[in-house]
C-alpha cells in the first residue's frame, strides 16, 4: 500500500554552527569513501586511509586508520568500538576494530583488533558491505565475488575467530542483516533441538538476510554456525545501501529492502507488508519509528561498486552545473501512523545519517562556484505539542490521538484530546 496522507512534521535546516563560517574547513580536499554514525558521532572515510571523527559540537577530528583507501566504517549503538575495513600495507584488505572511549589526548583511538577480510581458502575478493550483531559475537561480510562470511566469537579481543562460508551468491553481496530472537546466545544454542530437520515457528537461532542484485535470501543458523536452513525469500534484489532491520516490536524485525517500486519487509520465512513507493532508491534508513528512503539518479551518493567504494578523485570532481544538476528526495514515511512526515529536495547528498535526534545529509555544497565545499543538512523533527497544535487545526483528532500514543504520553494527555474531540464534535 502507499500512503497518501501527507503531514510535514520535519523541518529542513543548516546544521553549520552559527559561531563557525565553515563547518568543514580544510575538508574541501578530502575524498570520503564511506560514513557512519553513532554513539554521538558521525564517521567519514577518506581515499587516503583517514577516519574523521565530528562530534556535536561540530569538531572534526581526524586519524590514519590505514596507508590506502577506508573502504567501510562501521559504529557499533550499544558499544564505543568503531569497525572499519580497508587497504592497507601490502595491498591487503583488514578489518580494524577501534576503541573510542579510549581516544584521549591520543593520534589515534586504540587498535583492539586487527585482521583479514579474506575467506580462508577461497579467493581474495573485496567486502561490499558488513553488519555487525551488538552481542560482539557475530560478523558478516558479504563480499564483490558473492561470498557470505561469517565471523563467530568475541571479536574484540585479539583471538582467533571461527570463519565459515555460508553461501556464494552469483553476484556481489549488496545488503545485509542479522536479527537473533532471543538476546540469550547461550540460550539460543539450546533451543535448536535437532540440525536435521526443518525448524517450526520462529527461529531460535540467529537469523542472517543478504541481498544481491538478483535475489533476496534468509539463512537460520545452528549451533555450530552451519546453516541450518535458508530460504530464497525473492527472485528480485537491491542496490547497495538499500536494505536494513525495522524493528516492529520490542524484540522482533523485520528486514527492510527498497526496490524500484516499493519497500519490501521480510521475516526469515517470506515476505510480509510492502510500502508502494515508486523511483529509484539510493539508501534506506531508520530513525524512531519512521522509514527513510532517499531517491534519485546514482550521482555522487557513496555507495560500494563491482570491486571498490566510489569515490571522487581529485582530477574528476564534479563542475557547479554537474552538482547542481543532481536533485535528490528524502522521503520520511512513519510507519506506525501510515502518512507521509517528510518530504525534501536537497542538491549534492553524498551521505545519509540518523544521529543526534535526527536525519542528517552529507552533502557537496551547490550554492557557489570553485573548489568543492561541503555541508552538513538536517532534518529536524518537530516537537509533539508542535505536530499536536498542527493536527488540531486541521480538525485531525483521531491522527492525533494516535500520535500522542505513539509518542507515550500520559493517559492525561491523551484524555485531554479526546476532549477536545468531543467538544469538536458536538460542535
């Protein structure tokens, strides 16, 4: 279904600081080649092997993570620990795993982990994205020559971890997910009784999504991490970027992916409810209960390509007529009210972030002619009295009652609308 209701509870602002003329000085000859966000942070890779750090107080602050290209950059939200995969000596593919807690008065944060992206065996093949599962107990990697990896133990530390090959997809690895049903892992391990035969019901053991560009797949995994059953959940796939877990209760998710027409939610057995929403689709995202999809041409949007991340050299950076020729739309669907909360056009979006209470755009700056400058775009929601007195206005009590729900307010509160219903209708 699509949703045609339309309520704008988003504004759209400059998040340059207003005591700061550049928010990104000495940035304009960077080349990001990946992002990230959490944990209060945002996170940019560059083609030259630094991480940049920018809080909220907008300081940027950067280190060198490796000697060539940051392909991913990963922040775990329950834990200060930042995963980034990369180039580094000899031309070798390492995934790096930093602690940023304890990044004080120090170059750089400290190295807890340092190891290979290569399967064991197989043929080195660069990784086309990650997921990480908050336990710090299992990695994924899928990979540009369709390898689905799986890293199993405490990866923190600097011990061996168990690697297995889950399953070789016939073209890249675009998107990925992990969603474990119960937070118990020990209990998990328990709870499958017998490897040999199909399980019933939900799933006690974690459950992997990978998507490619040609297919769309589960896999429930056994206690000894072999694939205990996998299921093709659509004969159709997705782009990079365009996959991610919803959360529709407070331990269960779906597994979201933005095709050509619409937005598909998945369990491990099939597919679920979709979102009709037609063009193409750069990202998807998640912020509260609220989906966000990005749309237009591919232009300069980050994404990960046949064998390496895109990025902007030095000798091809787009000309002010070709970053202004390149619109795209950020559509905010709240999924639990079934409306449309947001709709925008922003010029040069290279990157998407959820952080600090709201959606963020990485974007090269259109406004002027010369050397590439970037900005920072927020998208800010509006507070619940404000989007309250909007839907009082317009006579829209049952919507609101449904917000002040949605929002927890107290049973006062909501009890004071149903008032104001009232009175609106014995009027």
């Amino acid at each position: 279904m699509a949703y045609s209701r339309r309520l704008f509870f988003f504004d759209k602002i400059d998040a340059r600081n207003g005591h700061q003329n550049d928010l990104f000085a000495g940035f304009s000859d960077v080349q990001p080649t990946c992002t990230s966000s959490g944990r209060g942070f945002l996170w940019i890779g560059d083609a030259c092997g630094f991480i940049y750090r920018l809080d909220r107080g907008q300081q940027l602050n950067p280190f060198k993570a490796f000697t060539q290209a940051v392909r991913h950059v990963y922040q775990l939200k329950q834990q200060d620990l930042l995963l980034t995969i990369g180039v580094d000596e000899f031309n070798e593919e390492r995934m790096k795993i930093w602690n940023t807690a304890k990044w004080v008065n120090k170059p750089t944060p400290y190295c807890s982990r340092s190891t290979t992206t290569a399967v064991p065996g197989q043929t080195e093949s660069p990784v086309s994205c990650l997921c990480v599962d908050e336990t710090l107990q299992l990695i994924v990697f899928g990979h540009t020559n369709g390898h689905l990896q799986l890293l199993r133990g405490d990866i923190t530390p600097e011990r061996h971890c168990k690697r297995h090959l889950l399953h070789t997809f016939a073209s890249p690895v675009t998107g990925l997910g992990i969603h474990v049903f119960c937070s118990n892992y020990s209990g998990v391990q328990q709870a499958i009784q017998s490897e040999s035969s199909a399980p019933r019901g939900d799933p006690q053991g974690p459950v992997i999504f990978a998507t490619t560009d040609q297919c769309i797949m589960s896999f429930i995994l056994s206690k000894r991490d072999e694939v205990l059953c996998k299921t093709v959940l659509d004969r159709f796939g997705a782009s990079a970027n365009c996959s991610s877990m919803f959360p529709v209760a407070s331990d269960v998710a779906q597994f979201a992916v933005a095709c050509r027409d619409a937005v598909y939610f998945y369990n491990w057995d099939g597919r679920g409810p979709c979102l009709a929403t037609d063009g193409n689709k750069l990202a998807l995202s998640v912020f509260k209960q609220y989906l966000v999809i990005l749309k237009g041409d591919p232009g300069l949007f980050l994404s990960p390509v046949a064998n390496m991340p895109r990025s902007l050299s030095a000798t091809n950076m787009p000309t002010h007529t070709a970053r202004s020729a390149n619109p795209t739309t950020v559509v905010i669907h709240d999924q639990q009210n079934k409306f449309i909360t947001g709709e925008f056009t922003v010029y040069g979006v290279r990157s998407m972030f959820t952080e600090w209470d709201g959606i963020y755009l990485l974007c090269l700056d259109t406004s002027s002619e010369g050397p590439v400058k970037y900005t920072l775009t927020s998208l800010n929601e509006k507070s619940t009295q404000a989007k309250l007195d909007m839907l009082f206005e317009k006579k829209n009590f049952q919507l609101a009652i449904d917000i002040a729900k949605s929002h927890n307010l107290s049973q006062d509160e909501v009890a004071r609308i149903f008032w104001r219903y009232a009175d609106h209708l014995y009027k």
